[in-house]
C-alpha cells in the first residue's frame, strides 16, 4: 500500500484525446475500490469496472484519466429544477426527531447550489450542520451583490477530477457506474452522483459481533432490547430492490409516515428507500421471541458485544493469547477475567489494594501479572486467580507489566524514573534501565530484544536490554507519551499522548514516519493490528480512531464509547477489537477485512 505518487505527463494533442499517464506504476488494478455519494444521502462502497475517467474540458478536449491514479470526483449539478423538487421534498420529509439527521446529511450532500432553498425554507430552525453549507453560500453572496437569483448560478455546473497532482474541471462523458458492491450489483446514473472517492486500500468494517445486541425503539410500545433472529431488511431505492443482512446494518431510521428508512451500515455504505410497514423483524429477548412491524418502528440500533461488571473505570485489558479470555484492570481494585464469546465474566481477581494500572497475559496464557497503585506486582494463576509471586515493593505506584516474548522475564515501569526487568524464575531483578521521568507504559519487541518505554518527560525511550547502552531517545511529542506498541514485525513503534496525537515511528532509527491527528482529546492507548497494517487510537474524546499504518490515513471511527477510552486490544487472529475505559463497559467489536485494493 501507498499513498499516490504518480508523476502526470500530458500527451497534448488537438487531434487526439489527452491521455494522463502514470510515471510510477498504478497503485491500484482497473477494478478500483470507490465511495460513491448519491444526491439523496445514499453511500455505496464497491468496484467499478471502468478503466478510465473522461472529462471534457474546456479547451474542447477529453481528457482520459485512468482510474489507477483518480483521487476524486465532484460532479457538478446541471438540473436546477430537479434540484428544487429534492431540496424541498427532503426539507417536508423533515418532521420527525429521527429523520432531522439524515435530512441534513442529504441537504449537505446537495453542495452549496441548495442553500438559498434550506434558508427560505427552514428560517432560523437550522441545526449547526446546516449552517455551515449557509454560511459558505452567504460569503458567495457577498462577493456577487447584484446576482439576481442566487439560485441561477451559485455554482459553475461543471465536474471536478482530483488526481495526485492535478485537477481537471469539465463535463463527465460517462452517464452511468456499474458498481459491485457487498450488497450486490447496482447500476447508478451519473445524474444522481454528488462525489466518487477512492477507497484507502485496505478498508476494514466493523459490525457488531454475533453475541452483540440490538435495540429497538417503538412507536407504540415498549422499548426492545435483545438478539437479532431476522436475517435481512428489503427496501426499494431509486436505483432497485435490495436485501442489506442485518449483520451489515448499524441502524436503521424509520420515517414518520412510515413509508422511508434509512439504513447506516458498517463499512461507509447507507441507503434511503422504501420499507414495507407490515414486514415483521424478530428479535430474541429475555422474555422469548417477538417480533415487531416495520411500520411501528422508530429505530433500530446494534451494539457490540458489552462486558459489565467493574465498578470503576477500567485502565487496561489484553486478550488472552488464544482469543478466548480478555483479563481486565480497574480503577475499582480488581481484575476480572471474561469469555469473549459470551462476554460472559469468569472470574474476579482480588488483592491488590490499590486501583489496578496494568495487566497482562503471560505468552503461554497461563499467568496474569498486574501493577497497582499500591506498589507492588503481583503475578497470578490464569485459571484459579491464586497468587504465585508478590513482586517486591516498588518506589512508586506501578504503571505498567509486560511479559517477554518467550515468557521468561518481566518489565515493570511506574511513576519513578526507572524500569526494572525481572527474571520470573528466581524472582531476581535483571536490570535496570533509568530515565528522566516516570513511563506510563513498557513493550518488548517482538524478539525480546529491545524494550521500549512511554515516557512522562515527553519522549520515548527504547534499550537494548544486550547491550544496555545509553537508549535512543525518540523525541517529538509535546506532552506526557501514554502508551507504545511495537508492530508485529518489530520495525515500527506507535505512541499515545496527551497531546491529542498518536505516531508511528521508525524503530531502528527514531525517525518519526507520521503524525496521526484527529482526535480533539488526549490519546491514551494504541494497538497494531496481529498484521501490522493497522493502528487502533483510543481517547479521552469517547473514540476509538483506525489508522493505515502505510500513509496514517484515519479511514474508520468508533464511537460506540459514552466516556474516554482508555485502552484498546486487538484479538490475536485480528477479527476483534476491545476497548474499556471510564465508562465501566469493556466492548468487543467485529472486524472483518472488507476490501484490499491491492495485492
């Protein structure tokens, strides 16, 4: 994966079309991964056939742009009078709570050319998402005094092509898509497209896992909390009939008259259209079966899998190495141990008397170490939660364990300036690796080689447990670093920090590869994926943020979180991802890899 590097050449000719050439190799094969954005609020995520892109520009030539190196396409509007009929059919539809969001999303979708309409049809009942698209009609307005119809000609009607490194303006030759998308082929007129971009090249989804639960809010009766039994939802769009499986769905929005549903589903696709009311959906809940109408629904929301039972924040979880066990650390002085397939807690681990910092499986998934507050290390019995080893006394509380790689050693970091390595068969203290600060967290490399500290004083600190030499100091952050991670391969160090961002770096060198900004709060945790090809970010903003590890694009964001999230652990086979924080609510998500655009 990379990030497009294509040189353009131009091949000027009157007598033929103007071809752009890529000087690198295509990032991508002819079957390209595109997001289409439809006029009506509608987002198809899949492949196109098409191999090129024709735009006819001014000077009265086609340019042909190969979808290898396309960025995006804005496509300009020409109907003017289609456009008022949608606006103002969009703005009547807007009369129910659960419909004003999706509204806006449409609205917005339809660019500056609708403004004028929403200002003389909503009045001062404009919500702040609408008002951006406002104010930046109003600042044309002010540059064009004596238009005499804002409406006439707000926008040029012409269609905008991103590459790399260029930009075309012009009309698209092409009048139609044929899309393969995961919900099946679907056919979308250029008419009726407001923008095409290019998909990262790996895109993952997230879905609820198969134990997580669904939440129905009714009209008329109460509200439905349970398991999902019904298999898909049929709707009609304006583009044909199809069937989304509940397993895709994040929620679904009915409107008032009961005759529209919007569909938000899990790998940036949503569609509009029309429901039959009298369709029954089933749901399993303590009480049994029931099944509710279509028409009596208001909305439906899926939740991941939820692990409830501290009484405090949570500070730390990891997985067990076989995926089936997630241990937990808490504010509220205990550990707990969690099946991850029912979420189902299997036991509680009491002893320390502080609040648990940090814990951590062994490599062999037999022992637990935790760090605590009040000083000390304790390590434990995976199955029966019986102390095997009370570390001794440590100068500060006890911020951070993490077991070597074969399993044999232990690394335990606090609020003092050091971190010492201790040997778990004679319970010897190894090393000692002093700094400037307190470290917030400790890794090894994935060959026990080096180990890594995020640091109070700003930086990243990284030994040579062999050689104990000076460390190599990686400097950059501009607040306390909260967390790091190795990547699977061991060439790339990510941290955490309060100072909104999280980086990855290069690990032999200290060399910082990218800033990863996005979040609006301090970042806590981070995680690579089992493959390296993506980096998890936590928050104190309520997210969790998902990171190309190849170009530091944020291409997904949680937001499934009501408090700051504090840690994040991907599964060992990838397929989930946990998360735990203030909120008392460690969540599992289901990830499946979607799309890879390239091979």
């Amino acid at each position: 994966m990379g990030s497009l590097r294509a040189m353009l050449v131009f091949c000027l000719s009157l007598a033929t079309p103007i071809t752009v050439c890529a000087a690198d190799p295509p990032i991508d094969k002819p079957t390209s991964v595109l997001q289409f954005e439809l006029v009506d609020g509608t987002v198809i995520s899949g492949r196109t056939d098409a191999r090129t892109l024709n735009i006819k520009i001014s000077s009265g030539n086609i340019v042909k742009i190969p979808v290898s190196v396309f960025k995006e396409l804005t496509v300009g509007l020409n109907d003017r009078a289609g456009l008022v009929q949608r606006i103002k059919k969009l703005i009547d539809s807007m009369t129910s709570d659960e419909l004003l969001e999706s509204a806006q999303n449409e609205l917005i979708a339809l660019g500056p050319m609708a403004t004028p309409i929403i200002e003389s049809q909503l009045g001062d009942y404009v919500y702040p998402t609408v008002r951006q698209v406002l104010n930046a009609h109003k600042a044309w307005r002010e540059k064009h005094p004596n238009a005499p119809d804002a409406l006439v000609k707000p926008l040029k009607p012409r269609s905008t092509i991103l590459t790399n490194a260029n930009k075309f303006h012009g009309t698209i030759t092409i009048k139609e898509f044929c899309i393969t998308s995961t919900y099946g082929p679907v056919t979308v007129r250029l008419d009726d497209i407001y923008r095409i971009r290019r998909l990262t090249n790996l895109q993952i989804s997230l879905a609820p896992d198969k134990f997580g639960n669904w939440e129905v809010k009714q009209r008329n009766g109460p509200y439905i909390e349970g398991k999902m039994l019904s298999q898909s939802l049929r709707i009609q769009t304006h583009f044909g009939p199809i069937s989304v499986p509940f397993e895709r769905i994040k929620t679904a929005a009915f409107s008032a008259d009961r005759k529209t549903v919007r569909l938000e589903c899990w790998g940036a696709t949503s569609f509009t259209g029309q429901c039959d009311p009298k369709v029954k959906i089933s749901i399993k809940t303590h009480k049994g079966q029931t099944n509710v109408s279509a028409g009596n629904i208001a909305t439906i929301s899926s939740h991941p899998l939820r692990l409830m039972g501290h009484g405090s924040q949570i500070n730390s979880i990891a997985f067990s190495p076989d995926g089936k066990q997630l241990v937990s650390g808490s504010f509220d002085k205990t550990i707990k141990l969690w099946n991850t397939a029912n979420g189902k807690e299997r036991l509680t681990i009491k002893g320390h008397s502080g609040m648990v910092y940090s814990v951590a499986f062994s490599p062999d998934g037999k022992r637990l170490a935790s760090g605590s507050d009040d000083k000390t290390t304790v390590i434990w019995d995976a199955a029966a939660g019986t102390k095997l080893f009370w570390g001794k006394a440590y100068r500060a509380p006890i911020s951070t364990v993490a077991f070597s790689p074969d399993g044999k050693r232990l690394a335990v970091g606090g609020w003092s300036d050091y971190v010492e390595l201790w040997d778990l068969k004679s319970h010897k203290t190894l090393q000692t690796f002093r700094g400037r600060a307190g470290a917030g967290s400790v890794v090894f490399s994935p060959d026990g080689k080096r180990l890594a500290a995020a640091c109070t004083d700003h930086v990243l600190r990284v030994w040579d447990i062999a050689a104990a030499h000076k460390p190599l100091t990686l400097k950059g952050h501009a607040h306390n670093v909260s967390d790091v991670a190795f990547s699977p391969d061991g060439k790339r160090l990510a941290s955490a920090c309060l100072d909104k961002t999280a980086r990855i770096w290069d690990a032999a060198t200290g060399k910082e590869l990218f800033i990863l900004k996005g979040h609006s709060h301090q970042v806590t945790s981070v995680a690579f994926s089992p493959d390296g090809k993506y980096l998890a970010s936590g928050s104190w903003d309520n997210t969790i943020k998902l990171w190309d590890t190849d170009t530091g694009e944020n291409f997904f964001t949680l937001t499934g979180h009501g408090c700051g999230v504090l840690s994040v652990a991907f599964s060992p086979d990838g397929k989930r991802l946990a998360s735990g924080g203030y909120g008392q609510i460690i969540k599992i998500w289901a990830i499946s890899e979607q799309t890879k655009a390239r091979k």
